[in-house]
C-alpha cells in the first residue's frame, strides 16, 4: 500500500524566523576522469563485480548523482538546484530521477524556456507536481545561443521569460487562457484536474540576467550568481524587496572548510578557490553565513567540487551549527 506523504511547503515555515535555508547546487557533469557509466563493454576498476548470471553490474552517473541527493537529504539540506551545464545531464531528467530518492528535498530545476513549448514546460511541471507533492521549483536560465538550437538574442531574453512565466501562471487552472506572444501562442489553454490541487513550481531567477521589476514580480527567489558583499548584499535585498516585498534572496556560494586553519591552508593551497568562496574553518564559514543571512540572504547555495565528501562536511559541521544557532537566538 503506498501512503500519500505528508504535504511540505517550499518554505518550512517551522524552521526559526532566523534560519538560514541551504541548498546545495548539483552539478551533473561527469569528472573528467570518469566516463558516465553507460551500459557498455570495457573494464573499469570501479565498476562491481560480475553477478551471478555473468551479467555485468555497472555503476550509472545517475546512481553518483543520487549518492550525493541522499546524502543531503540525510544531513539536513534543504534542497537541491539543478543547473543547465553545457556537459551535464538534463534537469528535467535529472529532477525526475531524484524526486523518487528523495523524500523532503526540494529541487530547483534549471529551465531553459527555449527548449521547448511553454505549456509543455508547465505540463512536466503538473506531473512532477503530482508525483513529489509539490516539490520542485523553476530556475530560469538565459538563452542558449545557437549552438543549443536557441535563436533568441540576449537583448529578447526577458521578454521571453516574461512571456513564459504569464503563460505559466494562465495555464495552470481550468482556462481558456490566451496569449498570442513574440515568443509564445496559446488559444483556450488551461491544464485543469492536472493541477488541481497543486502548487505551481515556485520561480527562481538569477541576478545576472538582470531581472527588472515586471520579472521580479513573478519571482520567488532571486539568485546571486556573483561574489556580493556584506554592504551591496543589503543593498540589492532592498531594492529587489521594492519590486516584490515577499522576494527571497539565495546566494550562489563555492565552500572550503576544514576543521582546522592549518587543513584550510595546505586545501586552499591546493584548489586555488575564487573570490566568492566561502573559505575557512566549520567556525568562521559559520559565522559567515550568520552575517550573510543579518544582511538580508535567505538561501545560501553551496558547491564544491568533491560533491558526496563536502556535502557530508557542510551538512554534518555546518548546517548543524547554522540551526543551533538560530534556535538559541
């Protein structure tokens, strides 16, 4: 007997007012010294043995990916975002695959509203919806160029989002709803008892696209995708809330922690992390976030190369320090 889950809002509403929500974004793309495990001949030293019957048992990129969404599933991570990268897997495929391993995280999916129909977009969404009780939020990417089959010219790229966000939000009822865009037709449109009863995905959309005010309007979360300090974090809070007073803002942020300066060193030394990475012990990379979430942050999205041993190491030192720290506040 399958049992309905219960449901779970994007935003944990338990969670103390202060609390700082953390994502970690996956990154789908095979490392380099690692094919994606297709189903194929060839040896490789990690794959497992043969089985019984001499068929050959392999480990998929997907079972990597699904390592790491358990993972932060089990040490306390909010959600998952899903970007687009030029050598991953697809999102939607991607999202599909982890809303079944996972039963509390919310994953935000990479759109790109040139790869096909809107209402096609929002009628995977109504599924996804149905199947991960309303899990799954949208983050709306830029144009692709013509190498991914996109003609649309940066300069029309918010015009278009615009465009599918409004034919979003007018489809997902009963209908008729009608659009006749630049980009975007629909007559007597409407997905009805497909999403009745379900939440439309939640939007997210980055800062460096430069979202205006007719976006912004749309938008659940806005994401900054470039190093921000503490005094310019507080300033863009503020001007973005003017737009929309119920926007959350997230961060886009690479992690380097270790125990100990010393390890953070001799890792530093090592990686060469860039000027928007959180760099430091479980202690000051704390603190940071403390600081970031007074200034205004709602979302920090973390990322970090070795993705199954620092997602273990921000959800086991730091995550847990973040909720200590709001509780007792």
């Amino acid at each position: 007997m399958v049992h309905a889950l219960p449901r779970l809002d994007f935003i944990d509403r338990r969670k103390p007012s202060m609390a700082l929500s953390v994502y970690w974004n996956l990154s789908t793309t095979a490392a380099p010294d690692r094919r994606r495990a297709e189903w194929g001949e060839g040896e490789r030293a990690w794959v497992p043995a043969r089985d019984a019957g001499s068929r050959r048992l392999q480990i998929n990129h997907y079972d990597y990916l699904t390592q790491v969404a358990r993972a932060a599933e089990l040490t306390g991570f909010d959600g998952l975002v899903i970007p687009d990268e030029p050598e991953g897997e697809e999102p939607w495929i991607v999202t599909g695959t982890l809303l079944r391993e996972t039963r509390r995280l919310r994953l935000v999916t990479a759109i790109a509203p040139g790869s096909a129909s809107g209402v096609y977009h929002a009628k995977m969404a109504s599924s996804v919806q149905r199947f991960s009780n309303d899990r799954q939020a949208w983050l709306i990417d830029g144009p692709r160029g013509l190498a991914a089959g996109d003609p649309v010219a940066p300069q029309d790229s918010a015009a278009r989002t615009g465009e599918l966000l409004t034919l979003a939000e007018g489809i997902w009822g009963d209908g008729p709803f009608d659009q006749e865009g630049q980009h975007f037709i629909v007559e007597k449109g409407g997905l009805g008892g497909l999403v009745r009863g379900r939440r439309r995905p939640p939007v997210w959309l980055r800062q460096s696209e430069g979202p205006g005010a007719d976006l912004l309007v749309h938008a659940g979360v806005l994401l900054l995708d470039a190093a921000v300090s503490i005094d310019a974090l507080a300033d863009l809070v503020g001007d973005a809330r003017r737009a929309n007073p119920s926007l959350r803002i997230a961060a886009s942020l690479p992690l380097l922690t270790r125990a100990d300066e010393r390890d953070v060193a001799v890792e530093a030394a090592y990686l060469d992390p860039g000027p928007s990475t959180l760099v430091g012990t479980y202690e000051a990379v704390t603190a940071k976030l403390r600081d970031l979430a007074a200034a205004g942050l709602d979302i920090a999205v973390l990322s970090a190369a070795d993705q199954i041993r620092e997602v273990h190491i921000a959800g086991e030192q730091i995550i847990g320090r973040l909720r200590a720290a709001a509780v007792a506040a």
